[in-house]
C-alpha cells in the first residue's frame, strides 16, 4: 500500500505520461530496433515536451483540487484528439472547438474552474473570465510568453510586429490580440511567399493596396496602412512553425529594410527575436540528425492534424524520402496509409507505400503526441510490412 493507492492523480510517474513499454524499450536501445526486414529508428527527441507534460498535468491537478466543481477548457489544452477526449471522459467540457458539447453543458458560471490552454488565450477571452469571477487555471506555455513580452516593447517602442504563423492558431491569435488591445500593429505571414509579398511592399515594388488586397481581415490590425506602418519592424513567430524557414523570412525582411533606407540605418528600422520553442527546435534538428543516421526509406510522424509543429516536423524530410503525418494506428493498413499533407493541408491516401525487401522507417511524434499512440503506430506499421516485434525484445 502506498500512498497513492487511493489517488491517480497524485504521483508525478502516473499522472498523465501515457508511458508506452515498446518506446520506453526503443529510448533505452538508442532508438533502434531490427525486426525482420525492417529496421526501426526513432529520432532522439519526439513526444511530449515539458509546457505540454505540464498543461496536460494541471488540468488532472485541476480535476483533483475542485472535486464537485465543473472543469472548463477554453477550446483544446493542446492539438491532440486523444489527450482531449480522455479529458472529455473525465468529465471537462469544452467552452469551443471540436469538443463542444454547447448544448448539454451550456457556458461557464462563476462558481466553475475554467483552464487557459497550453497555447494561451486573447485579452477578450482573459477579460471575460475575470468579468466572470470564476476560478481560473492558466496553463499556457512559458515559451509562449517570451514572444508576449517582446510585441509590447514593440508596441511600446512604435514597430510593427511581422508575426511568422498560422492565422487562425490559438497561439497566433492570442499575440495579435494582444497588440491590438495595446494599440499596436501586426501582420501575420504564414510563409516565404506571404513574406516576399510584404518585402516587395516594404521596397516599393508591390502598392501596398494590392499588398491588403490579398490580406484576409485576420492576417493584420485594424488600420494597417503598409505605407505606415512597415517603415519599423519587428519579428517574432508562432513557437510551432518550422525554424529554418523563420529564419529565412527574418533575413527576408531584414535585406527589405535596408534595401529601402540602406543598410547603416537599417538597424533603427528592423528587430528579430526568434520565438521558436525549444522544444520544437529540438525536434526538428533530431528528425535532421535521423535522416543522417538511416539513409531512410520513409518516415511516419505522428500527431494531431490541427498540431502545427507536427506539421512542421514531416515537412523538415522535403524531397529526401516520402513523409507520411499520420493520426495514428488507425490510419495505416498494409495496403494504404492515410497521411495530411504537409502543403495544403488535404488528407491524402497513398497506396502501396510500403517498399518490398529490406526498409529503414524513421519515426517521430510531434509535442503534443503520447508515447502510447506513437507506439501502437509503430506496431501498425510492422503489421503492415508483415514482421512481429520479437516477444523477448518487447514484453
């Protein structure tokens, strides 16, 4: 007996790690694993990441510290569909998103606990709650903070925020509220080809009517006039996009600048902070550093289909072997694998995508991904190329 025996939410081990005893098995092993015909990799660093294992881990604090009082998450706590089912099991309702269930559960009342996602929330949302007067959990991710404090000196100090992302992302549209409530302004570019487009506006080459033409409203503050407010810039990012290619848009917008006012006074007109997690970095360089271990065949990334720096983890493989981002076990059958585009988003089905004869997987699972669902992943997919997992190598 031991004093957790009575409360699942209380030992740190247990509380929300989804432990996988194959992935445990393949980190101890350095990430290889031979069955068969297929030799297995798994990149050095995948899976939940330590603002998600956090955010996940309040929300059970959460359900223990309140016992008879209703949960509320804001929308998702992080773009999982397994993760926030369980949590909708467990008795969390969701205020929007794909787990609403508006109609049952009506909207939050004071005496509720209400949880800010891992991704943060806009000044309305924040507002509304201490409106409210509720109890709130605020589990958003300190990494999302540093690009937070760094637009309000931006605002504070007259530039423009260029913000690298995903419009219509929790954590996107959590920044540009925030600099709007400050009176500040901002405009989104999801990648190089929205960027050159703002580059070729910054050096007179584009009008900046044709630049807003093909703006949505989301994409920039209200009163954004190109021909005022690019003259000072500032960049930050989405923490999930893909880093190399932040970097390359930073640069883009640096050589704009100094194109237009030269290149000693471009240091008054341009500033950068590189907002990606570290996390994510970290991914992304291991899926890099697996692509030089293989040579590989083809890589299974496993994740959310609404999770951005999972997106981002199958686009590092570009040209170099097929990459595959799939939901989960369910997405794979011998015949056919179920995959999203790393491009436009659609979801694909490809066929005979397993090679005959000897074949060298990769795998990694984006941060908000749990160890379980990459594992049963990793089986499906030796089901799929007709190997078992040998019973003395994995229990």
């Amino acid at each position: 007996m031991t004093q957790y025996d009575n409360d699942p939410y209380a030992d740190p081990q247990q509380r929300y790690s989804y432990r996988s005893e194959l992935i445990e098995r393949l980190r101890s092993s350095g990430g290889e694993l031979r069955c068969g015909r297929v030799r297995v990799l798994t990149a050095r660093s995948f899976g939940f990441c330590w603002g998600v294992d956090r955010a996940v881990s309040m929300v059970r604090d959460a359900l223990r510290s309140y016992p008879g009082r209703r949960i509320w998450l804001l929308d998702q706590i992080i773009h999982n569909p397994q993760v926030n089912a369980d949590f909708r099991d467990m008795g969390v309702c969701f205020l929007r998103g794909p787990f609403s269930e508006a109609e049952r559960n009506g909207t939050p009342q004071r005496e509720d606990v209400v949880v800010i996602p891992a991704f943060s929330a806009t000044v309305e949302d924040i507002d509304d709650l201490e409106a409210l007067g509720c109890t709130v959990v605020d589990t958003t991710c300190p990494w999302v903070i540093r690009p937070h404090r760094r637009t309000l000196k931006y605002v504070e100090d007259g530039f423009t925020t260029v913000i690298h992302g995903l419009v219509r992302h929790e954590e996107t549209r959590a920044s540009c509220s925030l600099i709007a409530s400050r009176g500040g302004h901002y405009v989104v570019v999801a990648d190089r080809a929205e960027a050159q487009r703002l580059c070729d506006t910054i050096r007179g080459l584009l009008p900046a009517h044709e630049l807003l033409a093909g703006l949505s409203a989301e994409s920039h503050s209200q009163g954004f006039d190109p021909a005022i407010h690019l003259a000072h810039v500032g960049t930050i990012n989405q923490t999930t996009m893909l880093a190399s290619e932040t970097r390359e848009i930073e640069a883009m917008v640096r050589q704009a600048l100094a194109s237009r006012y030269g290149e000693a006074s471009v240091s008054s007109h341009f500033r950068e902070l590189n907002t990606i997690c570290r996390a994510t970095q970290e991914n992304q360089d291991a899926v890099s550093e697996l692509a030089e271990r293989g040579p590989l065949d083809l890589l299974v990334v496993v994740g959310g289909y609404d999770s951005s720096n999972t997106r981002n983890l199958t686009r590092v493989g570009g040209d170099r072997f097929p990459s595959y981002h799939v939901l989960g076990p369910d997405a794979i059958t011998p015949d056919a694998i179920k995959h999203r585009s790393p491009g436009d988003g659609a979801l694909v089905v490809t066929r005979d995508w397993m090679p005959e004869g000897d074949v060298t997987i990769g795998f990694t699972a984006g941060a908000s991904t749990p160890d379980t669902l990459l594992g049963e992943t990793v089986r499906r997919v030796l089901e799929a190329a007709r190997v078992r997992l040998d019973a003395a190598l994995v229990p």
